[in-house]
C-alpha cells in the first residue's frame, strides 16, 4: 500500500509493475541464451577439466622440452612446481577476470563484453595448439592465466546478461542453463581426454586448442541478437533500442508494462548512480544482499567440489576399479552432473531459489561425512569402497541441484541495475579465491588429515544450510524492485520509489515509501 510504511509485502505501490501475465519462451530467447552459453559458459567447463585427463603426457612434454634445451632431464620438484601453476594459473586468470566484469559491462554492455571476452579463448587457444611445435612448456602457462581471464568474465557476465533478458517467470530456469554448459563443458573434456580419443602423447595439444571453437560461434551469431534491454534504458537511456529489443525477446509489440517497471527500477535508484564496489561495501540498503552472496559463492568453492572431483580417482582405484576403467567411471560422473544440472532447469521455478540451495547444501553435507566414514573403513570392510563411490555420486548430485546453479541466479536477483555489475564483481573475486584457495590448500589438508579432510567440507555445508534457512528469502517471480523492498526491513531501512513510472511529458508520478520496521 502507498504510503502505508508496511515492509516486505513485495507490492510496489498499488500493484504496479507486478505483473501477472507468464511469459513465453521465444526463438529469440532461447537461441541468444544457447549461443551465449555456449560460447563462454561452456568454456569455462572444458579448461577446468581438459588438463586433467592428458596430465600424463604433458608433463613428459615440458621433461622432453628441458632436456632438449639443458641436456639433462628436470627434477622432480621443478616438474611438480611447473604443474601446480599450470592448473593454478586458471582460476588465478579467473580471479583476474572477475575484476574487470564491472568496467567492461559498464562500458560494453553485456553482449558486447561477451563479445570481447572471445579474445581471452581465441588466443590462448591457439597458444596452447602450437606449444607442442613451439617446444615451450610456458606458453601454455601464460595460455592457462589468459583463458582462466576468459572464464572469470563469462562465469558472471553470462549469468548477468542472461537475467536480464529473461522475463522473471522464466528468469530462474535460463539463469541455471550457464552452470548446465559448464557441466557439459566438463563431460566433453572428460569423453575426449579418453585415451583413444584425445588423451594420448599426440593428441593434448588438439585437445586443448579446441577451446577456440566455441569462441568463434560466439563471435558469428552472438552479433545477431540484442544487447540487454534494462542496460540500454537504464543505463544508455536508449528507450527505443530497448524497446525493440524487449519486443524482439518477448515476441510481440506490447511491451509497455515490462517497460514500465524499467523505469520505475531507474527512478527509485536514481540518487544512488552507478555503484563502484567501494559504494556497493559501504551501502547499508544492500548489506544483506552483499553480506548473502559473499556467503553462497563461498559456500559454494569452500564446500569442497573441486576436491570432490580431485579424490574421486582414488577412489575408484581402491574400490577396485581398473585403471583403464576409471576414466570412463569419471565420464560417467560427469554425466550425471549433466543429468542433475539439466533437472535443475526444469524444477528452478516450481521449487524456488531457496528450496534447492537448502535441499543441494544438505545432501553435500550428509555425503561428506559419510564419505568421510567410508573412507576410514575403506581398507578394512571389503563392501565400504562401493560405498565411497556413492557419497561422491551422491555428493555430485546435491552440488549439482543448488550449490552449482543457484548462486548466479540469485546474485542477478538480488542486485538492480546500478549495483548488479560490482555485486558480480565482488561475487566473482569470491567465487575464484575459494576456487585457487581449495586448489592450494587441499593437497595438504589430504597428507595431513587423510579421509577426515571431508569433516571440514562437513561443516562448511553444514553453515551456509544455516545461513541460507536463516537469512535469505525466496526470490523467484520477483521483480528486482520487489525483491530490493524484501530486504528493507533486515538492511532497516527506507526504499524509495515512484508509484508509477515518468509521465510521457517527463514528469514523474507519485511517490511511495516503504519503511522498514
């Protein structure tokens, strides 16, 4: 109600720019979420993965490549030092990504930073097809800090772009399809790092350029569709772009409401401007928003998934699996990742945001500390190995349906326009620290504590469960006004907007106030 000083009630004045008509999902849509996924999403997946399969015969390249420069073969501790960077340098490249979202958003757009963003694949990818030729082992380091670069912009612009786009009744389902390309993206790395494929002595340099291909078809249709509608209103101030590319999205002419809510987005957060991530940290309107997506993105690394994966062949190998076999029982985990991110898509907007986020932290939580009790058993019972199989099986599966979808979702959800690009700045940084953080620290956690590692990953679950049930509301269907004004009241204080948009002679309408109590 106007003027009425209730919070939380999601209304914006009396019921403007709520909505109730459910959108469709158009050609337009789907084909610019497919290709922008694709293009840098699914990247994302295949360079955490492809190093992993060949590691074998490129670290017999960069021994090969000193003997034939120094005479002699390298030690084993220098050998080792080369490998951690060539895996480390991803997510540090990533962490570097993620601090030039805002800028580049700011200044590009987000399709136009996607667009640019293929120089940081194109590049490298070709780096890493002729470092075999060019016998140098640190082309390919250099190649893995850029497209980590690439990564780290795509893992929060395509998200952003994406949520923009999308009417809020469709906006959970597509914002889950870029953690579903970077599922896939994992699965391809892992079917052609099989041995008779693409992971033998000839094949890892092919294996690692193919990085490029799906630059290249983001580079020649991406062009064809358009840019975000709320950056070209909001933050262009090009109302006819915006509306021509909204109809475009929606599929038909009437796209007055959604233009309206916009515009009454714009005005309340006129006085605010463009958010730097120092204002984003100082804003106390957004504390809980920033305060809830710093704890999911660590929630997130922290809970232990690239660990998961790290172990998982060790696994394999003591619960009797071949060694030949492993890697297709790998490629089998990947898939079902795919199986459980794909049932993601399709549940995100009946279960809800939260639902997922506590259902995905639990089943990790319960999986790792049975993992943990398998894995101390494992050499005593002779059943317990098949057991350690299905926690990490069952560990995937939680990730898969809230921790690894989610957070992205909810991170475009909770910030507007003026703030969305520093939140996914800051969201970014912390996703990609946790990332290089368990990459480092895990090694050592594993020779010191052995199966009791997972006790850690136990926890971390266990509180960000708590800090989700506790703290953060549900936020599907929600405009991004709404769901500012569902925060008013935890941040304590007063969000301003007008009741209806600015009147077509430029004045703006009536104003109304929601206090927090």
């Amino acid at each position: 109600q106007a003027g009425s000083g209730q919070a939380g009630s999601g209304q914006a004045g009396s019921g403007w720019g709520k909505g109730t008509e459910r959108h469709k999902l158009t050609v337009v849509l789907m084909l610019a979420t497919l290709i922008s996924a694709f293009g840098s999403s699914f990247q994302y997946g295949y360079n955490v993965a492809v190093i992993n399969s060949p590691s074998l015969f490129i670290q017999q390249f960069y021994n090969t490549t000193y003997v034939e420069r120094y005479g002699g073969p390298m030690e084993d501790s220098f050998l080792t030092l080369l490998w951690s960077l060539s895996v480390s340098m991803f997510p540090l490249g990533g962490l570097f990504g993620s601090l030039m979202v805002a800028p580049l958003v700011n200044k590009l757009g987000r399709k136009g930073t996607l667009l640019f963003n293929n120089i940081f694949s194109v590049v490298p990818a070709v780096m890493m097809g002729v470092s075999e030729i060019a016998k140098s082992y640190e082309i390919i380091i250099v190649a893995r800090i850029i497209v980590g670069i690439c990564a780290g912009l795509s893992s929060n612009v395509v998200p952003m772009y994406l949520g923009e786009l999308s009417p809020k009744n469709l906006r959970g389902a597509i914002g889950v399809v870029p953690q579903l390309f970077i599922t896939i993206g994992i699965l391809s790395a892992q079917v052609l790092g099989i041995r008779s494929i693409l992971g033998n002595n000839t094949g890892w340099p092919l294996m690692l350029g193919l990085t490029g291909i799906p630059a290249l078809v983001e580079l020649l249709l991406l062009p064809f569709f358009p840019e975000s509608p709320r950056y070209m209103l909001i933050q262009r101030g090009d109302d006819k772009t915006a509306r021509r590319a909204l109809q475009r999205l929606r599929g038909w002419e009437d796209v007055d409401r959604e233009m309206d809510e916009m515009r009454l987005e714009h005005q309340s957060e006129q006085a605010e401007g463009r958010l730097s991530v120092l204002n984003l940290l100082s804003l106390r309107s957004l504390r809980w928003q920033l305060i809830s997506i710093v704890a999911m993105n660590m929630g997130q690394q922290l809970s232990g998934i690239n660990a998961i994966y790290y172990y998982a062949d060790s696994i394999y190998s003591s619960a009797g699996v071949p060694e030949s076999d492993i890697q297709y029982v790998t490629v089998g985990t990947g898939a079902v990742n795919v199986f459980m991110t794909i049932t993601a898509v399709f549940i995100v907007e009946a279960a809800g945001r939260r639902l997922l986020l506590l259902i995905g932290f639990g089943i990790c939580c319960v999986s790792c500390a049975l993992l943990t009790v398998a894995l101390t058993f494992q050499e005593s019972t002779e059943w317990m190995p098949y057991v350690s199989i299905a926690c990490v099986i069952l560990y995937v599966v939680g990730h898969a349906v809230g921790p690894s979808t989610i957070p992205y979702v909810v991170t475009t959800e909770m910030f507007r326009q003026s703030s969305r690009p520093a939140a996914f700045m800051v969201a970014g940084s912390i996703h990609w620290l946790s990332n290089f953080t368990v990459g480092l620290v895990f090694p050592f956690m594993e020779s010191g504590l052995g199966s009791n590692s997972f006790i850690i990953f136990c926890f971390i679950c266990l509180a960000t469960l708590f800090y989700i049930w506790l703290i953060v509301p549900e936020t599907k269907n929600k405009t991004f006004l709404e769901i500012s004004q569902m925060f008013a009241d935890r941040n304590q204080v007063e969000i301003h907007a007008p009741l209806k948009p600015e009147t077509g002679d430029g004045r703006e309408g009536d104003a109304f106030k929601v206090t927090a109590f």
